[in-house]
C-alpha cells in the first residue's frame, strides 16, 4: 500500500474541431468504414489544424481544467507534458507551456513513454510531491500524431487522432490519490512500434526512415495481450487489493478488439472499462486523460471510486496506476 502524499484535483481535456471519419477514409485509401470499426472499433478521430501544434493543445486542455474547476495554476512548481510529438525537439512543450500559461516559478520537462505516457507522468508526480520535492505539478498527455502519419498506409491512417488531457497533482497527505503503481519495458521489441529522428537502426536492423509512425501491429498485440494482464495483477498485488474491487478500469485506448482481449484474459467486465477511441482513435499519451475526463463528464466516476489506469505502448513501455478518484 502507498504512502502517497499527492492528489489529483483536476482534470481537463480539448480536441481539435476536424474530425477525420471512416467515410473521409474511405476516399483516401483502400479502406471501408465497417472493416475499420470491426477491426479497431473507432468511428472517426480528430485532426489539428495545419498551424496547430502539441502545445497549442496541451494549453486548451490545462484552459479547460481552470475553467471547470476554479483552479489556478500559477504557483505549479512543476510541468510535465507527456508526448512523442513535441513542436521541437527543444524547446520542450512544457517550457512553451510554462511561457504560454504565464507562469514564472517553474521547472517544465517533456516526458517520452509514448502510449504510457501519461501514467509515467502521474507516477512521477506523485513521486516528486510525495517526496516533498514539489507541491503542485501539472501533468499533461498531449499529441498531434496525425502530422507523424503516413495516410497511405491504410493499416496505420485508420488509427491515429490528435488530443490532449491536463492533470493537476498536488500535495495532501490527507486524502491522496495514489494506491499502488507497476512499471516496465521491453526494449528488444522497439522495433514492432517505431518513429525515426536521428537513427534508423535499432538491435542492427534497418528500419524505415520515414519519420512516420511504423507498427507491425499482429506483434504489438500479442505483447500487449501476454503483458498487460500480468501488470494489472501486478499493480493489484502491490495495493493487496483484488481487482475485482476496482470500479473502473481505464486502458489507454488503442484498439476495441485489444481491450476486450485484455479484460477477457484478465476477467474484468468490458462494461466497467473506459475507452476514447470511439470518436477520437488512438491518441497516444492522450487516451487515458480523454477516457477519464468522458467518464467524468457523463456521470461514470464518481468521487470515492477506484480507477485502475493502464498505458502501454512504444518502447515497448507499460505504466499501471491505482488510484482513489476523488477530485
């Protein structure tokens, strides 16, 4: 059991207005909308705007999470945006961030776990606050992939959307938030989930140096199937809690088919599983932030539950969380 002294007191979310649906697809590729939502269970997903950037996003979703909650956000000591599509390689998102939300006394830092990027982030939050190294962080998932994806590859196009989620971490050793938590890698299977910058050899392969997103999706499946059971075992080991006392399971949001096989393989009802890819695809660190805030907004979680986040993605990395939902 944790002995967290962080809480999450906000959330917010945004979405660029475009939506790229099935039927759009279907003009642009070898593709139909029933194949798609048979295979992926994803109806449309939404596309920034060609002047629209990570850190435009990243900055509507913390104005959301104000504007909802009365939160002020000019004494965040820490800013941690959790992305794989930067506007720069540097400056960091957050420190455009920190500049955009006016904020004077902060550190800011980008976070790159991919798809798990934003339970890497609330892991490191509440670490940090915990500690005492910090009293309030704000910790966003945020990604523009369709500028990092190839639209003639129709297995990889039907996928990918753009979004962004804000989260507010800050210090209460009264009522924290976090139960219990599980980490881990696989490096040797980078390869199945890559983009290339500055390399496009991994493990002494040759690699398509597209600067697109790559995935040979049949193996991140099967890793993700073996995997993410095990981890979510493993989070419930740590917290000596069984899962099915979990309220809520909020997977990063992949692929429909990829989810139920989870919950099939892990005994938890698909109906108390919380996903965003329906109207927004996969968006990367995004997901969970977008599913958490859905479920909030329509009345799902409710203070007193316990939410069991799951991320996994490039790296192969994978982030479990517990928490009391109590914002």
């Amino acid at each position: 059991m944790s002995s967290s002294k962080a809480r999450i007191t906000a959330i917010g979310s945004y979405v660029p207005e475009r939506r790229l649906t099935n039927q759009d697809l279907e003009k642009m590729v070898d593709t139909n909308d029933e194949w798609i939502v048979q295979r992926t269970g994803i109806k449309e997903r939404r596309i920034a705007g060609e002047e629209e950037f990570t850190s435009d996003i990243s900055y509507k979703a913390v104005l959301n999470l104000m504007e909802r909650y009365g939160k002020s956000v000019e004494d965040v000591d820490l800013i941690i945006v959790c992305t794989i599509t930067p506007d720069f390689k540097t400056p960091s998102v957050a420190s455009y961030l920190q500049t955009k939300l006016d904020i004077k006394n902060t550190g800011a830092i980008d976070l790159n776990a991919a798809c798990a990027g934003f339970t890497y982030g609330l892991h490191i939050a509440n670490g940090m606050i915990t500690s005492g190294l910090n009293k309030k962080i704000l910790v966003v998932g945020a990604e523009t992939l369709s500028k990092i994806t190839d639209y003639t590859d129709r297995t990889t196009c039907i996928l990918f959307g753009d979004g962004a989620g804000a989260a507010l971490v800050e210090y209460d050793e009264h009522q924290p938030s976090f139960i219990s938590s599980h980490l881990g890698s696989e490096g040797e299977g980078g390869h199945h989930l890559y983009c290339t910058i500055l390399s496009n050899r991994m493990h002494n392969e040759d690699l398509t140096d597209s600067g697109y997103i790559v995935q040979n999706g049949r193996e991140v499946y099967k890793w993700v199937v073996k995997t993410i059971p095990k981890g979510m075992q493993s989070v419930m080991n740590n917290a000596s809690i069984n899962l099915d006392e979990v309220d809520w399971f909020v997977p990063h949001s992949a692929n429909l088919r990829m989810l139920e096989s989870i919950c099939e393989k892990s005994n938890f009802p698909i109906e108390r599983t919380l996903y965003s890819l329906v109207n927004y695809g996969n968006t990367s660190s995004a997901t969970i932030p977008l599913s958490l805030d859905i479920g909030v907004t329509t009345g799902r979680i409710k203070n007193g539950d316990k939410v069991l986040m799951y991320g996994f993605g490039g790296g192969l990395a994978h982030a479990g969380l517990l928490i009391h939902w109590n914002v």
